[in-house]
C-alpha cells in the first residue's frame, strides 16, 4: 500500500513544481499541500474504505483548483494550466470514479460528479459520467432527463438527445415528465431549425437539397409524441401540461388545436378540462380585446364581462359534472379573482359577490369542501356578516362533527363575535370529538376561559382537561395550568400545583424547565428546591438530554447556597445515564465549561 501511495505522490510532484515555479504557491504552501495529500491519500488506501474519505480528498482538490484560478487571475498568469490544472482536474475524475464504483446507489455522488464536470466544462468526460449513471440508475426518470437536455442545450445535438429519450421511454414507458420532456425537446429542435432556415434565407444562401425536414419545421415529430403518449397515458392533467409547452411556441396552432379537441372529447366529464375552458375565457378576452382600451371604466367594464364569461362556464360545469372537485376548482377561481389587486371598487365588490354566492350554492348542494369553509367565514367576518357567519361556522361543524378544524374554526367565530353559546359549543365539541385530537379545543377554552371567566372556574377547566386529553396532549395542559397558576396566585400555589402535577405522567422538559425558572425568579431563591425540580427533570430525561445535567451543574457552581463539591457526582451519573453520542456532546460541552468559555 505504501508504495501505491508513493507513486500517487510523486505523480503530483510535477504539478507542484510548476506551481511554485510559476510563483502561484510559496515552497512552504507546497509542503504543506504535499502533507495534506500524503493523509488523504493513505485515508483513501485502507482496507475499510469510507466515502466521506472519498468526499473530502475530491473537495480539497476542488478547493485547490478554485484558489489557483484566484490566483492567477490575481498576478494575471495563464499558462501552464495542462500541466497543473488538468493534471489535477484527471485526478478528480478518477477519484469520483473510484467512489462511483463502491457506491453506485450514491445518486447524490453521481451529481456531484455530472456538476464537477459542468462547473469546469469537461463535456467529454461528462458524456461519460451519464453513460454510467443512467446504465446503473435506469430507473430514474430525472437523470435520463438531465441527460437528455445537456445533450440539446449544451452540446446541441438533438439526434443524441432524442436517443436518450427514446432509451428512456424503454424503462418508463408511462411517465408523463419524460414524454412532456421529450415533447418540449422536439419543439424547441423545431423552432431551432425554423430559425436557421430563416437566417439562410435572409442571406439569400443557396440551402441546395435542403437538409431542413417540412415535417419537423411543422412539429410533426411533437405530434407523434403526443399522439403515442396520448395511449398509454390517462388523465386530463397530462393533456394540459403538454398544450401549456405548445403554447410556448407559435408555429403549434394546429397542435395546440387537437390537444384540446382530444381533451374535450375524452375528459368531458375532469374538472380540470372545465377548470382549463372557463379559465380560457380570460386568455380569450385579452386576444381579442383592443390595445388601446380608452378609459379606466372602459378596461373595467371589459374585464368584468371576460369573468363573467368564465363563470358561465364554471356554471355550466358543476351543472354537468357536480362533484366536490368542480366546485373546488370554481371557488379558487373566485377567490384568485377576489385577491387580485384593482383599484376599482365596482370590480372589487362585483368579485366578493360573485365569491359568497359560489359559496353559498356549494353549501346548499352539500359539495363545499372542508377547508373553504375558513375562507368563507373570513370574507363574512371581514365585511361584518356576523350572523351569517355563526349559521355557516354551524352548518360546518354539523356537516363535518369529527373534524377538529371545523369545530376550532366555529370557536373562533364565536369567540370573535363574543356570542353567549360559547361553552354550549365548547361542551358540544368535546361531545363530538370524545378525547383523541382534542388539544387545539382545549387551548381555546382555557385561553378563552382565562379572560372571561372568574380564576375558580378557569382552574376548574384545566384540572378537567387533564383528564379529558390523552396523556401526550395533557402534558401541554400541564405546562400551561403551570403557567396560569404563577400568573394568577403566586408561588406558593404553584409548588402545590406542581407537586400534584408530578403524580401523573407524562411529563415535558418544559414543564421542569418552568418550574425551575418560576424558582430563580424568587427573591429567597432556594437551591434544595432547584436541586428537587433539577433531580425530578433528571429521573424522567436524564438519558436524553445532556444540557439538562450542565445546568445543573451550573446552578451548583454560581448558585450561593450552591455545592460546588456535587458537581463530580453529578458528572459522573450524566455519563452513566446519557445515550450514544450524547455522551460526548456531554463531555465536550462541560469541557468548555470548565475552561470560561461556556
């Protein structure tokens, strides 16, 4: 192995030379480059290889390759560069290659590499790199698309792309992202040569026998595409994805025509295909529109009739096809609409009416998905409709009784409009939801019961939510029924609290780290009870947290009625009882602290 080594290093001795000799690198850089290539080399020759080994020796060499470019951009030297750049630049190539090989599954390897090879535009060992990637990675539709554009854009060689794809499809033969992919890559040669052919005319060159295809000027070769891609693939949304690319290019009009014939008549009845017609109608109406439309009013009034129009269609949709998704796609019309930015106020109110109706009609036919009843009461309460508002937030939670958002949503109706049903809903929802989820419920009632209620009745609410919850969520319970006794009587009442607390696990760090800050809070900070709170916190988290135990020890070394001399004994139980890489996260940790610098 030593010898190995040896030959590695004397082969970078040439390179090295030239570095120093050219003035980019002092001798003492040279030698300290030199160690630090003998260690990595010798890291990257054991028996027991490790990649981050591999990782480190190629970013030593990146980092050496960008401070010679810095270099010489610096002292304005640029010869020389076969001898020491590509010499360094073979041996980065090789030592991914050595890591390629021992972890092939390493797809992010493979990347660094393909990026190595752009950022110092190695193209020919790029070609390569891809080849491997893709014979040991086939099965990953993103690298043959990488692959296959690097091809078109960078090398432009669309035949060597186009053969990529057709590998592609050979392994994938239903991915719509490689035939949209391919699709767009057609198009693109298409509007490529259309261009060429152009300048050759515009010089008035003789083409000859023309070596520019009419088919695929015309984009022949996208249809065909399409039209394969069309059988094997089902659904509307890869329909529109692929007439979104044809609309890039303006030669595709027939195209574009029969990806939307195809759509209508194969997905009449895909809330996409509506959503996509209805929202056409705006596209439409800035086409045909005038350029120069007079007045504000003018340009107001033309684009309340292009949304009208769309609505028309959108009416007509959940009319034929009356499903939840419908009425989805034409509420988020409405709302986008809604939120546009115009300074008319005409438009402004026609939009929000336009909204609550669509609102209402989803809700009367029982097809108004859960999650647009919040923006629905938010338009209501933004523009004072508070009793249409509690109705719908009603409606809601009787439509939707198991849903802990619903019932949250109706609370803070309520609780906004100050309405005197609110612990009627509360005691309703918890009915409702039994114990599971309940959390964000009894948040609210404790938050709302805090500044409404009388200090008996607000105890009273938490003591029963910690039975009401699960044991995972009482512990949020717990630590702010802490909190609110603090605030509300005192000390005294809290270490009572606390101490009933502490019969029922489980418990937060929070919840110790809590009790432990209300203590130094205190005028007669008493360390026995900080060493209790610190002990409990221990008994329950002392394996998984190691700052726990460095407080502690902390508290005994600044504290005045603090016992230094504990400190060992507790050091030595932290170690005991912490887990894998606590332990040393630990000892580092106390280290600092013992040296001033924590």
């Amino acid at each position: 192995m030593a010898e190995r080594i040896e030959q590695r290093l004397e082969d970078r001795v040439p390179e090295l030379e030239q570095l120093e000799r050219v003035g980019l690198f002092t001798h003492k850089e040279i030698k300290a480059i030199l160690r630090k290539a003998s260690a990595l080399e010798y890291k990257i020759q054991r028996r027991a290889l490790r990649k981050e080994d591999f990782v480190n020796y190629i970013q030593y060499d990146i980092n050496l390759l960008e401070l010679i470019k810095k270099r010489r951009a610096r002292i304005g030297y640029s010869f020389k560069k076969e001898e020491i750049e590509f010499s360094i630049l073979q041996r980065v190539h090789s030592l991914f290659k050595r890591a390629t090989g021992k972890w092939k599954d390493d797809v992010q390897l493979w990347l660094s590499h393909v990026a190595f090879c752009k950022q110092w535009n190695a193209k020919h060992q790029l070609s390569k790199v891809f080849s491997s990637m893709l014979a040991i990675h086939p099965n990953k539709p993103a690298l043959w698309i990488m692959a296959a554009k690097w091809e078109m854009e960078t090398r432009l060689s669309s035949e060597s792309a186009r053969h990529l794809f057709l590998r592609a499809l050979r392994f994938h033969p239903e991915c719509p992202k490689l035939y949209q992919e391919y699709f767009r890559m057609e198009l693109m040669n298409a509007e490529k040569q259309r261009k060429e052919k152009k300048e050759f005319e515009r010089a008035k060159m003789d083409l000859g026998e023309s070596s520019y295809s009419k088919e695929i000027l015309n984009g022949e070769m996208a249809r065909i595409i399409y039209r394969d891609a069309a059988q094997k693939i089902k659904g509307a949304e890869f329909h529109l994805a692929v007439l979104s690319i044809a609309k890039l290019f303006d030669f595709t009009q027939d195209l574009q025509k029969e990806i939307l014939e195809s759509l209508q008549t194969k997905f009449a009845d895909d809330p996409l295909t509506w959503d996509y017609m209805a929202r056409r109608e705006l596209e439409l109406g800035s086409l045909q529109s005038t350029e120069h439309s007079s007045t504000k009013q003018m340009k107001v009034s033309e684009m309340t009739q292009r949304e009208e129009r769309c609505c028309a269609v959108f009416e007509e949709a959940v009319g034929a096809v009356p499903t939840e998704d419908m009425w989805k796609c034409y509420i988020a019309f409405c709302l986008e609409r809604y939120n546009r930015k115009t300074n008319s106020a005409e438009l402004k109110q026609k939009r929000l009416e336009r909204a609550l109706s669509v609102f209402d009609k989803a809700h009367e036919s029982s097809l108004l998905p859960e999650a647009f009843y919040k923006p629905w009461l938010q338009l209501l309460l933004e523009f004072n409709c508070s009793e249409k508002a509690a109705e719908v937030a009603e409606a809601a939670t009787k439509r939707f009784s198991l849903s802990v958002e619903v019932w949250q949503m109706r609370l803070q109706v309520l609780i906004q409009l100050k309405n005197d049903h609110v612990p009627q809903c509360f005691e309703e929802a918890i009915k409702h939801m039994k114990s599971k989820g309940t959390l964000p419920l009894w948040t609210i009632w404790v938050e709302w019961s805090e500044g409404t209620n009388s200090k008996e009745d607000t105890e009273a609410l938490y003591q029963r939510s910690l039975h009401a919850t699960t044991p995972a969520e009482s512990v949020t319970m717990k630590e702010k029924y802490l909190d609110w006794t603090y605030r509300n009587h005192g000390y005294k009442k809290v270490k009572k609290v606390f101490t009933s607390l502490c019969e029922n696990r489980p418990f937060s760090i929070d919840f110790f780290r809590k009790m432990i800050q209300i203590e130094k809070e205190q005028e007669a900070c008493k360390m026995p009870h900080l060493r209790e709170y610190y002990e409990r916190a221990l008994r329950e988290f002392g394996s998984a947290d190691s700052d726990l135990w460095l407080d502690y020890i902390k508290e005994e070394l600044s504290h005045p009625q603090g016992k230094p001399e504990n400190c060992g004994n507790i050091h030595w139980r932290a170690m005991k009882m912490l887990q894998g890489d606590l332990v040393e996260d630990f000892v580092s940790k106390h280290t600092l602290l013992q040296t001033g610098h924590l």
